[in-house]
C-alpha cells in the first residue's frame, strides 16, 4: 500500500477536517483550517494513497453524469470524504502553524506550533506520524525560521507521546491543568529546531547525499558507459 507524502494544499482541507473529526475529540472551524494554509501554505503535509481507490474513480464519473436520483444518492455514497480528489484518498496529515500570538514578546523567538496531528487507523503504526512530522519540523524551520515548536497532548495519548517524546525528541515543559475540555491535564511541549539535523535526506533509510559535483558516468558500470556511448543523436 503505498504512500505518498507531501504538501499540503487548499483542495485537502476538507478531508483534513474530516479525518481530524474522526481522530480526534479537538475540531475546529473549516477557516482555521484555511488560516493555516493561506497564512504557512509551506507548513503542513498530508499522507495521501491511490492504492485501491479505483471503485471511487467509477463513482465520480457517475454521479457527473447522472440525472437519476435513485442512482446518483447510491453512489454519493461512495463520495466518501477521504478522498482528496477521483483516486486519492488522504489517510493522514499534521496541520502546523507558525505562532502569531499579538501578545508574544517582541524579542521572542520565532516558533511553531502543531495545531494538529492523525493519521487514520488502518494506517497506523507504519511510520507515517512521523515523517509527516519529520516533514512540518523540516519546514516551519527552514522556510518559516522557527527557532523552536511547541505542542499539546493529552496525558493519557500514549501513542502520541511515544512520537513526541521518544522518536522526535520533544522535552516536556509543563502540565497545562484542565487543558482540554473534558477537563483532561495536557502536557505542554517543545523541541528545539536545528534545520541540519531535520534535513529529510537524514531520515531516509540511505545517508547518501548528492554532492551535486560528482560525475555519475564516472561510477558507472562499464556496460552502461558502453551503452551510452553507443547513443547517437
Ligand atoms: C498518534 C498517531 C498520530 C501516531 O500515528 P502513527 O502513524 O501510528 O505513528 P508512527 O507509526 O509514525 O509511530 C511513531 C512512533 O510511535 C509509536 N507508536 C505508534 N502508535 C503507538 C501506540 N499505540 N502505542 C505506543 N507507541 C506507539 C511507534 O512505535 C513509533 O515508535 P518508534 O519510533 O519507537 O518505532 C496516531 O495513533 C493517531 O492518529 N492517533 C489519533 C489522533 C492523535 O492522537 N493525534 C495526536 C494528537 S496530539
């Protein structure tokens, strides 16, 4: 089942929302979502898979087409609000911002925030929570200058704080008492960018990176060169 991760756009808000609505108890309004995106359109990244989705593609080109109620409602069901758009079904995603509290000392560092984080069930475990992560981290460091990121989780998420504290590293700063609105304590937490130590070529399985001066016809097998010498233009 592959999948691929990558920018988030403004045509995957809803299906953020909605997989933020089935994973999670905090939601939030459709215009914080697009807040987010005018305002760090660099910042937050979707898992999206185009594995087995095709039943949906029949779906969409049905419903256009359809006059006939009766069979237009059967297949608006299969409009299932995963799908980013006919053969893409969003299966994850971190939402991160960019904290621009009015009230945040002027001589503050600039700082992240994670707004929010799921990936959907029959995906998980996978490693996916991570490298959305690894991803927004790599972001809202580089792009957005963000010294540091912050974040809140519910005392009883285990998954969610083995992702933040044993695999990326966060420390915990503070207990945030009733934080949420179940009356449930938060852990407030923090990690400290470093934009070389967040580079995705370092999380990539191969630690090989492209010098951008080695010539690659050097290192190449013989046959290869042979074969590419045969190549007449
Ligand atoms: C928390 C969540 C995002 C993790 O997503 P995921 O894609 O399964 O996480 P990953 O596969 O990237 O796992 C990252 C690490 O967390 C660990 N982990 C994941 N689920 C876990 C669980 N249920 N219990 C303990 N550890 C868990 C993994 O083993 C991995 O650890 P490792 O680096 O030591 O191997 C997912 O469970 C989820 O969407 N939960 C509901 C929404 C939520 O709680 N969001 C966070 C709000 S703050």
């Amino acid at each position: 089942m592959p999948v691929t991760i990558r920018r988030a756009t403004i045509e995957d808000m809803l299906c953020m929302q909605n997989a933020n609505l089935h994973n999670l108890p905090e939601n939030y309004l459709f215009k914080y979502y697009m807040y987010h995106i005018l305002s760090w359109p660099e910042a937050s990244f979707v898992a999206t898979t185009t594995d087995n989705v095709g039943d949906l593609e029949v779906g969409f080109e049905e419903l256009a087409s359809s006059s006939n109620n009766s069979t237009s409602s059967s297949i608006a069901t299969k409009c299932d609000p995963c799908y980013v758009r006919s053969g893409e079904k969003l299966v994850g995603y971190v939402l991160a911002k960019m904290n621009d509290d009015p009230s945040a000392q002027q001589d503050a560092a600039l700082n992240g925030h994670i707004t929010s984080l799921s990936v959907m069930r029959t995906y998980r475990r996978m490693g996916l929570a991570e490298k959305l992560m690894r991803q927004a981290l790599f972001a809202l460091s580089e792009v957005y200058k963000a010294q540091y990121v912050s974040l809140h989780v519910r005392q009883s998420n285990r998954a969610a704080l083995h992702l933040y504290r044993d695999t990326l590293e966060f420390e915990v700063l503070s207990v945030e008492k009733s934080y949420y609105l179940d009356g449930e304590d938060a852990y407030a937490m923090k990690k400290v960018l470093d934009t070389d130590e967040l580079l995705p070529a370092n999380f990539q399985g191969s630690k090989v990176q492209d010098d951008l001066e080695s010539d690659l016809l050097q290192e190449s097998p013989e046959s290869l060169q042979e074969g590419i010498q045969q190549i007449t233009v």
